[in-house]
C-alpha cells in the first residue's frame, strides 16, 4: 500500500502553461492536496532569478506577498526559472520543514533544493538530480480516456486520424510560413496515399500567419483545425485519445514529450539543423525508437514514454525518508 504524504503541497509555477503541467502533473501524483501559486517576481529578481535571493519576498509584487507566506507548505514544487527562486527560498523561511523540489535547470548549484528533476539533455549531474529523458506530464490511459470521452466526435473522422501539433518559433528553430508550407506539402502528400483526417492544433506560440495558412490550405480535408480559444475548447486531449499518428513540429520538449506518452507512432519534420540542446533531446527519442521523420514509414504503435509515475515514486521515498 503507496503511504501517505502528510501536510499540503504548493506548486510553484510561472504563467508558462508547459511549466504548469509539468509542476501540476508531479504535484498531483504525489496525492496531497495541491494549492497552486503562479509568481512573478519584479526587477532586478526577474532578470536574476534564483540567484539573487537577498530581499526574500520583497521580490514578489506587493499583491502577491499574502500568497507566499506562512503557514509554509511540507512539499513545494517549481518549475521555471521564476520558480526556482522561491522553492529555494522555502528552504530558509520553513526552517528546513518543506521538501523543496525544482524541475528543470536552475542553472545553479542544484543542492540549493531536495531535489532537483532535469531533462537528461540538460546535462545536469547531481546526487540530488533526477534526469527523464523528456518533460514531465499527466498523459497515461486514464488521462486518454478523459480526452476521448471529452471529444466523441472525433471518433467519426475517416482513419487514420493524424494530430498535427503546432509549435512556435524559439532561438534557433524558426517555425513560420515558409516551415508551415512544407508541412502542409508533406501532410497532403502522405493523405493522397492513405486517405484519413487531419486534426491540427495550435499552441500559444504558434503565429498567426501560421495558422492562417493551415487553415487555408485544409479547408477541404476531413477534420478539425483549431486556433485558439475563439474556435471553442481546445480538444487537444480529445486529439492525442482519438490519433492514429502524431506530426509534432521540431521546438517543442513538452509537446513531443506528451506525444511520445500517447503510443501511437510519433513524427516530425526538421528543416534545419536544431539547438544543440534540442538536437540532443531528439537524438534520445530517435535512439528509442520513439521519434521518425515525417517522411518515414514509422510503426503503428510504439512504447510510451511515461516517465512521471517513475519520478513520482522516487520523489514520494526521497521525502518520506527526509
């Protein structure tokens, strides 16, 4: 029997939306009751968070103060830099009672936290360092269910059903039109021979030009393309339930991360040569067999990559042990 985790947890997060899944998604396996703070520290602790510390919760605008105060959490879990600066915090103010947990790179010396949970492209070592290959998530088969029930419909589009998942434009991956046009030569080429429905969503970064293309150029293809809030709810989990295939443009760790958890087989179209840290990330997915060109013949199914359960577990013996 999983023991129980005493007290409250607090998650710690920006208004990134990848930051909060993956600081939700942890926080909620563990099974405590979850109070989620989104912070946004002032000058200069924005520019140079976690390192300045000095000023404690003078760091925070004076609206925010009350929400980062005692009675302190037992587990406090961050993601983003941002973040990073009050889960390191914690440590201090709870006089060594809360858990403190960062994901990502602090880009400090992780002993500053319990633990730290870093990306193995990161390259970050540490006997405190937890290292997945990809981003944390809530994907699974319960989570899948949900997404299906959610989205009924979609089970009605001609198969295979292919989920397009867009991205957007990051230091050294250039997602624009002219990137949006060979996807879309690529996409209709493959549906000429296979038949099938295309089901295309974008993400918070995706540019509009972008979407305004795809649009276009799949007026005429069974399925559904979905901009933003203004064409409804977004069925993106509808989407990764319902796929047959998953195309994933190249920027993204979290949404390739969530598409290599469903089990269908995974893709993507590189146009150009990647960031190094991105390359090493694709290179990993590559090795096991999870991530294949667009223009591949890849497998109907794959394994999942489901690391969050596995992190969870470590996480739950670190801090029952503490």
């Amino acid at each position: 029997m999983t023991a129980t985790l005493p007290g409250e947890c607090w998650a710690i997060t920006d208004h990134s939306a990848g930051n909060q899944r993956q600081a939700l998604a942890l926080a909620e396996g563990l099974g405590m009751p979850v109070r989620h703070i989104v912070m946004t520290p002032r000058a200069p602790w924005s520019w140079l968070s976690p390192r300045l510390a000095l000023g404690g919760r003078l760091a925070l605008p004076a609206s925010q103060r009350a929400t980062y105060a005692s009675p302190w959490p037992d587990v406090a879990i961050g993601c983003g830099r941002s973040a990073a600066l009050f889960t390191r915090m914690l440590r201090g103010y709870s006089n060594g009672h809360c858990y403190t947990v960062q994901i990502l790179n602090p880009r400090i010396d992780p002993s500053h936290w319990d633990t730290v949970i870093a990306p193995r492209h990161d390259q970050l070592s540490g006997p405190n360092v937890l290292q997945p290959v990809g981003s944390l998530n809530p994907v699974d088969d319960a989570w899948l269910k949900d997404g299906r029930d959610a989205c009924p419909a979609l089970e009605e589009l001609p198969r295979p059903r292919v989920g397009v998942l867009i991205g957007g434009p990051r230091k050294g991956v250039a997602i624009d039109t002219t990137y949006a046009q060979q996807l879309i030569e690529r996409l209709l080429a493959r549906r000429r021979v296979e038949g099938g429905s295309l089901m295309v969503l974008a993400s918070r970064r995706t540019p509009a030009a972008v979407m305004d293309l795809m649009n276009a150029a799949l007026a005429d293809i069974p399925g559904l393309t979905w901009c933003g809030p203004d064409d409804g709810n977004n069925p993106y989990p509808g989407v990764l339930g319902w796929a047959d295939r998953l195309v994933v443009t190249p920027d993204s760790v979290n949404m390739l991360s969530e598409a290599c958890a469903v089990g269908c087989a995974v893709q993507t179209l590189v146009t150009a040569p990647l960031p190094p840290k991105l390359a090493r990330f694709h290179a990993s997915l590559r090795q096991a067999g999870l991530l294949h060109d667009l223009d591949s013949e890849p497998p109907a199914r794959q394994r999942p990559l489901r690391e969050t359960e596995a992190i969870v577990a470590t996480l739950r013996q670190r801090i029952l042990a503490t």
